[in-house]
C-alpha cells in the first residue's frame, strides 16, 4: 500500500494564482529562490490533514492577494482505504470547509484518508522556546497514530473554556463545577494515554534502527517537572482540590494543557535544551523519520512527509543519509530548498520541481 498525492491543483492560494501539479509517488526536490512559493505548496498538502497547517494561518491569511477571492485546494490521494478527491477552501470570509469525493465532511476525517508530518525552520527552535509549541509538536506526532486524539482536545478544551470562565466569574458553588471536572476528566486522561502510546512507540522505532540522526529519549512531566495525573479519578480530585488556586489565577492550573515535551539526546545524556543549535536540528529530524517508520510499521504504508529547508542545514554526508533513510521508506517526501545542487545525491530517485515569482505570481515547471 501507498499514501500519497497523485494530483494537486491550487487555486488562488498564497503566491498561486492556478497551478496543477502531478506526482508519481517518488519523493519531491522543490527549489526556487527565497519568496517564489516553495512553502506554499507544502503549506497546501499540510491542509489536506486536520488542523490550520504548518503555518497554523487562518483560512483569511491563505487568499491571495490582492484579489482575496477565496481560495482552493484540489488533491487526487492514495488514502488508506482507496483513491480519493480532496478538496478543501474558503470564499471570501468564510470558514474553511472540506469535501471528500464531493460531499462535505469534517475535517476531522482528513486523518482516516492520509497521514502528513512536517518539519519547517519554526521549529527549531522547539527545544528552548515555551512548551506550548512542544504540546502542539506531541500532539501532530499522536493524532498520526490516534485519529480520535483530536476529539479528545476538542472535548477537554471545550470543557476547560467553561470551567475557566466560571473562574473568572468567581463562582463559588460546587455543582456548577462538578459536570465539567468529570469531562475533563475523562477527556483528558485519554489525551495524556494517547501521548504516552505515541511516545512508546516512537521509543520501539528507535530502538535499534540503522539512521545517521540521534536517538532522543522523550518524556511526558507535568509543569515544573511534576507528575501528571494520568487516571479520570486523579484528574477530577487535582481539578476539584485546585478550584481556589484556578480561581485566584483565573484560569484551570492543572492538566494536560500543562503537560510538557522532556528530550534528551541518548549518546551524550544531555537535555536537548542544552544541545547545540545543530543537534537540535539532528533530533527533530531523528523523531520525524521514526515517526514515519512507526506509522509505516502500523499502517504498512509510510505518511506524506513535508520538510522545509531541511537539507540547507545540513552537511552533504548527512543530507545523502537523509534521502537514502526516505526512500528506504518508501515515503512520498516533498522538500524544498534555494538551490537544485542541495538534491544531487537524490538522482533519479526523485521529481524535481522548479519555482519562481514571476510578477507576483508563483509558477511551477516540473523538470
């Protein structure tokens, strides 16, 4: 089995005025200079899974402009199951909508066709930065083993909103609280359940695989390193016993919103906060490819993998070992890069695509 993009067609999207764009299976080179649309295209597939994108834009940002029209989103895809037609888009101001072989659907269901994972230059800082953006890695890594992860934050999230505005509302009475605590409960003991399995399963594709990339060992702490409650019953009594403090804070204290993303590189037993700017790098590439080999073990298919600038930073013997370990999956790779020369080692193994702006207008040629 294989999961990927046989056609994609673009339309006043980003840079895009209309392109269409046909894809054999092999991994994709994407060059053209900084600020032709390179991204863009990758920004596009990364819509064809849940969520707002690499970019995490709103549907608003993604129109071109200046004509700001609406824009529009047409793929051909392997899925999981069979061949499908993707469409996703918004017009003028309205909500991003999502239609499978032309009927609408959630766009929750885009996780049962495909699986995409991403690695774009924002996160390179993921290791030093706040850990909400390490909240929102673990989580794209869970939802691509766990379809229904995201049902799960949506439940607790939507559950927490009530709770938090009861405590700005500084409510006092127990009743108003109880039904809300044991949703979050519930919910949330199934998103930290489904973090943890996303992290042993990342662990067993590390073990013992033949990469040129860095083990990371992850784990899963609460704020300040504390243990996170992990059973509904723990959750709803720490929610329950933390009302006065959430209530002096305004807001709910404890939780998996509060979770955080732990990394030490396993060679050298060092916090990958502590690593140089490059090991960092090295890590993050090291977790999406087991990643990638995980869902291929589990799926028989390996995901769609979107890596942005990846290659720049990296020496010519390690980019050579980063494609071999792609095509050894299997994996319909698209990557972008300033340079043709950054995908040599590539060959034959591979499409390439050229970008340029011109006159505003992004265009693509297949070479």
């Amino acid at each position: 089995m294989t999961l990927g993009i046989s056609t994609l067609t673009l339309s006043h999207f980003r840079s895009h005025r209309a392109v269409r764009m046909e894809f054999d299976g092999r991994p994709v080179a994407i060059h053209g200079p900084n600020g032709a649309g390179k991204t863009n295209i990758l920004e596009a597939v990364s819509l064809l899974s849940p969520g707002r994108g690499l970019r995490r834009a709103g549907a608003e940002e993604l129109a071109r402009r200046p004509e700001a029209l609406g824009w529009k989103i047409r793929a051909e895809v392997l899925g999981l199951d069979a061949p499908h037609e993707v469409e996703t888009g918004a017009e003028g101001a309205a909500a991003r909508t999502v239609r499978i072989d032309g009927k609408p659907a959630p766009q929750l269901a885009l996780a049962r066709l495909l699986r995409v994972l991403w690695l774009v230059p924002a996160m390179d800082r993921l290791w030093i930065e706040a850990a909400e953006g390490r909240r929102r890695f673990l989580d794209r890594l869970t939802l691509s083993f766990a379809p229904d992860h995201a049902e799960a934050v949506l439940a607790y999230e939507k559950a927490m909103r009530d709770r938090n505005r009861l405590l700005k509302d500084q409510v006092s009475d127990p009743h108003w609280y109880t039904a809300l605590e044991s949703q979050m409960a519930e919910s949330g003991a199934m998103i930290t359940a489904n973090r943890q399995a996303a992290l042993s399963r990342l662990a067993e594709a590390q073990e013992g695989a033949e990469t040129a990339f860095p083990r990371a060992d992850l784990s899963l702490t609460g704020p300040e390193g504390e243990a996170m409650p992990e059973l509904p019953d723990d959750l709803a009594t720490a929610l329950s016993r933390g009302r006065r403090r959430d209530m002096a804070a305004g807001r709910t204290l404890t939780g998996p919103h509060r979770a955080d993303l732990a990394a030490v590189f396993a060679a050298k037993g060092v916090a990958a906060d502590q690593c140089s700017t490059g090991e960092q790098k090295a890590l993050l590439i090291s977790l999406i490819l087991a990643n990638a080999r995980a869902l291929a073990a589990d799926l028989g298919a390996a995901p769609i993998l979107l890596l942005d600038e990846v290659a720049a930073h990296l020496d010519q013997s390690r980019r050579a070992a980063l494609y071999d370990e792609i095509c050894a999956l299997g994996a319909q790779a698209m990557m972008t890069g300033t340079e043709p020369g950054l995908f040599d080692s590539l060959g034959q193994r591979a499409q390439t695509l050229c970008v340029a702006d011109v006159g505003g207008v992004s265009t693509v040629v297949m070479e």
